[in-house]
C-alpha cells in the first residue's frame, strides 16, 4: 500500500477567495506540510467563501471522488455570523472524532485563552479523515502540530493497514523487545586497548551541549509550579508600575512654591491612604493631604515630605485629627514620589526568553499579571546501575561476593538536587540482552539514561557494544583525559521517534559521581533551556602540596573555605582520592582541577592558584 498521506488543503474565507487577501494559512500550512512531515503530500487546493454549501460540497467531492487520506480546513470556525465550517463539516461526516477536538482546544489552550472560542469539527467521511483548522497562520499550523504525530496512525485505521497498526500498537503498550546481538566473546581475544580516542574534558563537554541544543520542548506553567525552569517566552509589561504616582514616604502631599520653607505652617485637608483612588483629593500651595507609603499622590501634589519633617501643631476640635502641621524641612518638587513608570514602564521587556525563574523573576510575573506562560520542558532521566554484583541497599543481608548499589541513590539525590525528575529503571546484570532490556525500558519512561558500570575494559563491559550493535546508538565519546571518569560514555539513538541521550558512567562512585556534576547536570541543563549549564569555575589556593597524576588531569575532591583576613578562597583536600571512596565526597563543595604532572611538574605547591568547580552552585 501506499505510504503516502494524499492531503488536500481547503481554505474557506470570503476575503481570499474574493481576492482581497492572500491565502497566507493555506500556503504556510502546506509549505509546512511539504518541509517538515515527509509522510504528507498536498494533492489538492481550494480556496472558497464561507457559504455552507460550497463547503460541503467540496468536502462531499474530495472525499468520494479524490479519495484524499486527509483534509484540513482553514477558517472559518470562529463566532462571527458568517463562520459555518464546522456546520458544514458535520454535516458530511460518516463519525465523529470528538478526541483531535479535545486534543486540539487543550493544546491551543497553552497558547492562548482565546482557543476556548474556537468549533473546530473532526471527523471521517468514507475513508477520509477530516480536521477544521483556525483561519489564522498561527492557529493552522499550530492546531495542525498538536493532531501531527497521531495522523499516520488513523489513516493506517481508515485504510485498515493491519501490519502499521499491530506495530503502532505493540509499541504503545510497552518497551520494544529486541534481541541482542552482541555474542560473549572469547576473552583471550578482548581489546587490550579501548578502541576510542581519548578525548579532552572540555571537548567532550561541548559534544554534549551541542547534541543537547537541538531539541526543546515547551509546555505552560502557572506562577506556582514554576520555580526553576527557564521561560521560553519574552515577557512585556501591560501597564506601567506604579501605575499612578505613588508616595515613597508616610507624609504630607504639598505643593512645592516660594510660600513653602522651613518653619511654615500648612492646613491637612484629607488623606489619601494605599488601594484609594488617585481622584480622592486635590492639593494647592495652602494645604497637604496626609498620605501613606504607597497611597496615590492627589493632583496638585508634587512631592512628599516625610512624617519625620513635620510637627504638629493644631488637632482638629473633637481632637482626633490633623489640621495644621509646621514643616520643619524646605520641600524639593518630586521628593518621595514614584512617578507613573518609574519601576516599570508600560510595554517594558522585564523577561527575556531564557531567563531562569527563581522567586524574584516569578514575582516580576506576578506584578505584570502574567500567571500563566511557555516555559522549556525539562528532560526526564531514567537511572540504571549494572553489575552482578549489585544488591539493592534495602535488602536486609549483603550476599557473599555482592556490594550494596551506592550509584543510584547518590544519582537520584543528585537529579533531586537539580530539580530534576528520574526514574529508577533497576538494576541490570551484566548481559547483553538485560542491558538491552534496561535500555529500552528506560527510553520509553524517560530522555536522558544515565546507567553506571560497565563501559571499562572488563570481560563483562558489554554496555557500548550493546549501544552501537543492537541500538544503533551514535557514540560520541568513549575514552576521557580525565581522573577519575575515564571511561566516561555518551551516546545519542532515536528510539519511537524521540532522540534518546545516553550517558554511561564508570561504575565506580566517585567516578559516577564526578562525570555526573561534568557531563549529566550540564546536559539536563541544556535540555531544559539554560544558556550557560556549567557549574561556575572560581580561582582558589591550594590549601597544602598536591601530587598531580602523570597521565591525567585530575578533579580532586575539596572543601572551599573562605575567611575575611585572606581574599582567596582557600580548597582543602578531601583526602584519599581513589575512585571507589565515596567517603572523598564527604563535605566537598568543589572539584579542585589539578593539572596533568611532567617531568617538572609532579606537585601543586601549598599556595598555589588553581581553578575548581563549585558544586553547589
Ligand atoms: P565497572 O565500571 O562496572 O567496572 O565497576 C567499577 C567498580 O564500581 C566496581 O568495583 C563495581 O563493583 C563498582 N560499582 C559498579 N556499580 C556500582 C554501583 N551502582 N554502586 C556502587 N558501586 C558500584
Ligand atoms: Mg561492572
């Protein structure tokens, strides 16, 4: 059967079709179909005004005669007396399909409000499935976005393609089940070497970052379930801030004029206290208004003079107010007032798109009135630990020969730290076809997988070969120049469509440990739209000697210490470094980059100005 989709395009719009605008939707809608869905072909084109019968008749035409997989209009769903589309589209249809309805208005709803007020009418007609689109360019291609990926799948329906249908629906159901193919070989012929070129840190880093950068979701978040994420929108205020003008002071409002000095006397005349009209009171040069931090300043005012530069000097006759104050300070005109704008000005850009919302940014988004906004999605990421000899730390007796599995939990608190949602995959043994099995569970539960053990050059280390011979991953890197971590992984595959980002650590801890503040945060970072992912770099003294790896560059594990006698921060070595001591991390705050040792180099002396990672920031 053909795989094509034949897709007709009807646009209904009275102004297009009578030629006095151009058929803007219609266009974009099928130069977007041709570039960006390969399965859809744009066989037919009509442009017609909104009369209900032309409508459906050229639906009736399209779909008995054209026999089109799929029509989409554009326009005429909206509220005005002439919008009939969705009328006319009922009344050809053979069945509803209520649910691209749903999926469409609920999508749109992200975008703006406005969605509620649209008809759209989905249906079938013979074999021919049809969608009403919004007339504008925005709304068609985006209502057309939403329904895309399910499209294929209902025409397989409509055309009964039973084959596509099993495979979209034993897909959905669960991971795919693929066979291995990576045989256990003869250990006598392993690799002694690994076959990847060991690449530096900084390379490598950047790799990741770019394979991360193609890719960004959005969704909608509210003022309330924001915090973190990075908005994807710019942000301009509606209305300016203060939106009158304000008092900066508890004072009095005057007039500033010659009559106005030190020592001179003024009748308080009203009050104007925050939340009262700017139209309560007036003032002139003879009298104040008494007026609090906040309140409207009333016209005639230009400026405030604060309760401290007052006395007073005659109570009203029941002794309960104000009526004349001396001023004890010679006012200057706009004292204490916060003019219309001055915090904020109407139409002022006061976020940008990438910004990262932290309590101040959302607070910003409530003062404009912005409480509901595109923000990047973040990535989900799934954790694996392998190895037979794992145990799972709640099991109550540790087997002979097994260790407990540290990685996962450190990886997840970790992920938990950065705000970032993980799944736990389990524990895989060192199999081909369990780790296979892994993989896949996690690539349909999550983005990022981030799996320790297995990527060195042990008997058991099938990890990268799984990748690439049963995945068809792309291995961007396997060797590293760095201590400990050297066998750090990342690979990228597509998997039902999604790109999947593989990050396979030494199973050592703090090797895990350390790739994961490099390579794994950076990447879920990036993902979820921040511009700069990296932890910030930060010049310290090494707080004793140092000896320096011969071979490698090493990130030493420290703790950062500051004192106002000395400027520079002062790392204090963890001590014992070897990869399999968690117990380094303990206390440290940042990763001291030693460089690699020479013949002249062997040490960093007590003193020495070194960079590190700080990584809690
Ligand atoms: P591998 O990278 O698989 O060669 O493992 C290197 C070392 O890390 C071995 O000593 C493993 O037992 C240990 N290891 C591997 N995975 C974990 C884990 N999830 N938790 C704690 N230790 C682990
Ligand atoms: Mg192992």
């Amino acid at each position: 059967m053909d795989a094509t989709l034949r897709v007709g395009i009807l646009t209904v719009s009275d102004r297009c079709s009578a030629g006095e605008a151009k058929d803007v939707s219609g266009d974009t809608l099928s130069a977007y179909i041709q570039s960006h869905w390969p399965q859809g072909k744009v066989t037919v084109r009509d442009c017609i005004p909104d009369e209900k019968a032309q409508i459906t008749n050229v639906l009736m035409d399209w779909t008995d005669q054209e026999r089109l997989d799929i029509i989409f209009t554009t326009g005429g769903t909206g509220f005005s007396p002439r919008d009939v589309t969705p009328e006319a589209t009922k009344a050809v249809l053979d069945k509803a399909a209520p649910g691209l309805v749903v999926a469409m208005i609920q999508g749109s709803m992200q975008s703006t409000p406005m969605a509620m007020l649209s008809r759209p009418v989905c249906g079938v007609r013979n074999r021919t499935l049809i969608i009403n689109l919004p007339g504008s360019v925005k709304g068609c291609v985006e209502n057309f976005m939403i329904v895309e990926k399910q499209l294929k799948h209902a025409v397989d329906l409509l055309r009964d393609a039973k084959g596509n249908i099993e495979n979209v629906h034993s897909q959905i159901q669960k991971p795919l089940k693929l066979k291995t193919k990576v045989n256990a070989i003869n250990v006598a012929d392993r690799a002694r070497r690994s076959p990847f070129e060991t690449i530096q840190v900084e390379i490598a880093q950047n790799i990741v970052i770019t394979q991360c950068g193609d890719e960004y979701l959005t969704e909608t978040r509210t003022l309330r379930n924001a915090l973190g994420f990075v908005i994807a929108e710019d942000v301009d205020a509606k209305d300016p801030l203060p939106p009158f003008p304000a008092s900066i002071k508890d004072g009095y409002a005057v007039k500033v004029g010659p009559q106005l000095k030190e020592g001179s006397l003024l009748n308080v005349t009203g009050d104007s206290t925050a939340g009262e009209s700017p139209e309560k009171c007036q003032v002139d040069t003879n009298f104040s208004v008494r007026i609090s931090t906040g309140a409207p300043v009333p016209s005639g005012a230009d400026a405030v003079i604060q309760i401290e530069d007052t006395e007073l000097v005659e109570k009203t006759e029941d002794g309960n107010d104000e009526k004349v104050i001396r001023i004890l300070k010679t006012p200057i005109v706009k004292q204490d007032i916060r003019a219309i704008g001055s915090d904020i000005q109407s139409g002022e850009r006061v976020l940008q798109k990438g910004t990262r919302l932290g309590p101040t940014e959302l607070g910003i988004l409530a003062t404009v009135g912005i409480t509901q906004f595109k923000v990047f999605k973040k990535p989900i990421v799934a954790l694996i630990s392998t190895g037979n000899e794992l145990q799972s730390p709640n099991d109550a007796i540790l087997i002979k020969g097994k260790i407990r599995d540290s990685n996962k939990t450190t990886l997840a608190s970790l992920m938990a730290q950065e705000g970032f949602q993980t799944k736990d995959v389990g524990i895989a043994k060192d199999s081909p076809q369990e780790l296979l099995d892994t993989l896949c569970a996690g690539f349909s539960v999550a983005d990022i997988i981030v799996c320790t053990g297995g990527v060195s050059m042990g008997e058991k280390d099938y990890l990268k070969r799984v990748l690439k011979t049963d995945l068809d991953a792309d291995i961007h890197f396997g060797s590293l120049l760095m201590k400990p971590g050297k066998p750090t992984t990342f690979a990228t595959c597509m998997y039902q469509e999604r790109k999947k980002y593989i990050f396979a650590l030494p199973g050592n801890p703090v090797s895990a440990t350390v790739s994961s503040y490099l390579f794994v945060v950076p990447a879920c970072r990036k993902l979820s739209g921040w511009s700069h992912p990296f932890h910030p770099k930060i010049k310290v003294q090494a707080e004793k000697q140092l000896k320096v790896d011969p071979t490698r560059p090493e990130y030493h594990r420290v703790t950062v210490s500051w004192s106002t006698s000395c400027g520079i921060p002062v790392a204090q070595s963890t001590g014992n470094q070897i990869s399999s001591r968690l117990l380094s991390f303990n206390r440290a705050d940042a990763l001291l980059m030693l460089p690699q040792g020479s013949d002249s180099k062997k040490v960093v002396e007590s003193g020495e100005f070194l960079e590190a990672i700080l990584l809690s920031a």
